[in-house]
C-alpha cells in the first residue's frame, strides 16, 4: 500500500512539473522563425542568409546577444561587386569601405538597399499571424513577409505575396518592437511558404534589428491588430 502511494505521489509531482513546464514550452514553440534572435550559431546566425560584411554584420550587443547591422552608406557599385563576389564565396574577406557622403545617392541605401532573409517557413491556410520586430536606425526600414506558392508546371517556388511591417516611430539609439499581423492566405490561398526579409535604404546610415518573431495568432487578436494599424496610418 505505502508503495502504492508512493507511487501515485512521484505520478503526481511528474505531472505537476509538467503542467508547469506548459506554458514556457509552448512561449518556447511560439515563435516559428528559426533562430528569430539571431542568437544561435557560432561566427554567424543559423537559419539566415549570411551577413556580406560591408553592407550587413551581424554584431553582438550587451544583453541581446547577436543582432543585425546594415549600413546603407556603402558605395553602390563596390556594394553590389561584393555582394556577388560574396555569394561565390563567403570566406573572402570583406573589402575596405569606399568613402562616400551621407547625403549621396550614389550609395546603396539610395538605389537597391541592403536586405537580410530568415529561411522558409510553412504557411497554414486561412491562419493570422503577428510579425514582430526589435528594431533600432536612422531611418525607417521595412521588414517584409514574402509569400511563395509552388509552381503547378514548374514545380519551383514563385513569389506570390507580399507584406511589411513599417515602424511608425523608429529611434536611432533606443530599441523599439514593432508589431502587424497579417494573413497570407485571405487573397492568396495557394501560398505555402514564407520568410522574412529584414531591409533598410534611405536616409544612408545604420540600422539595427534583432528578435524577429512570427506566431500564430486567433481571430481577435488578428482585429485589435488590425485596428492599431488604422489607428497609426
Ligand atoms: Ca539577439
């Protein structure tokens, strides 16, 4: 009998471990952007296009850990020779920044800008979703959702939806979180994958982000959502 209930007890203390562990590890399933911190990974963040080194650097800050850079400053020409010498090969050694005026449109900030992608997730039908950023910079970026649906012939994944989340009241020195929630499929249902795109441009200058989150969210949260955007726009 004593083990009898000895047993029902460690049963007991199991599940009540288990029922309190619920809650973080579904806070710690939340977020479907792999390494959304950029935190993960050793010289570089796992689960993200790499930093180019001139355009991009991905930086650790004190109590954040690794975040993203991007300075726009760059000259356009050297910026897109590097960025293609960069995807060839990602071990060369990134060049000596050309010197180039803040208010030039001669720089990359001024024409293409500088972007940063999160690999592919799933996309449910017919769910709401909340992107959610950190963001710090000298301007206002945008961080896009890209929407892609398989190709029916092709067989290759097409771009097919777009989004952005554009910080209303970015500071250049204090982190703010940004929020939107958006729905992929309500005018595209066919979209079965999405990413992030961090991108940052005008004015030419520095720009910071970290913490990039992507959650499911239910129906009301998706309105008050919604409605904030209206309010702010
Ligand atoms: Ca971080």
């Amino acid at each position: 009998m004593k083990t009898h209930s000895t047993f029902h007890f460690q049963l007991f203390t199991i599940f009540s471990m288990l029922y309190a562990l619920c809650p973080m590890l579904m806070l710690a399933e939340e977020n479907l952007i792999k390494n959304g911190s950029f935190d993960e990974g050793t010289e570089y963040a796992l689960h993200w296009e790499r930093a180019d080194g001139l355009t991009s650097f991905f930086e650790m800050e004190e109590g954040r850990g690794r975040i993203v850079k991007m300075d726009t400053q760059v000259e356009r020409q050297q910026a897109l020779e590097w960025n293609r010498k960069f995807k060839d090969d990602p071990t060369l050694k990134p060049p000596q920044k050309k010197p180039i005026s803040k208010k030039s449109y001669g720089t990359i900030g001024g024409v293409e800008g500088v972007m940063l992608d999160s690999a592919l997730i799933d996309v449910k039908p017919d769910q709401d979703y909340k992107l959610t950023v950190d963001f710090k910079g000298e301007g206002k970026p945008f961080v896009w959702i890209k929407g892609f649906l398989m190709h029916p012939r092709r067989k290759v994944l097409v771009d097919a939806y777009q989004t952005r989340l554009e910080p209303h009241s970015p500071s250049p020195t204090e982190w703010r979180t940004f929020s939107i929630g958006f729905n992929p499929t309500a005018k595209s249902p066919r979209i079965t994958k999405m990413k992030v795109r961090l991108y940052s441009y005008w004015p030419n200058g520095l720009y910071y982000f970290d913490n990039v989150k992507v959650e499911e969210i239910t129906k009301e949260e998706m309105s008050a959502l919604v409605d904030k955007r209206t309010e702010v726009h």
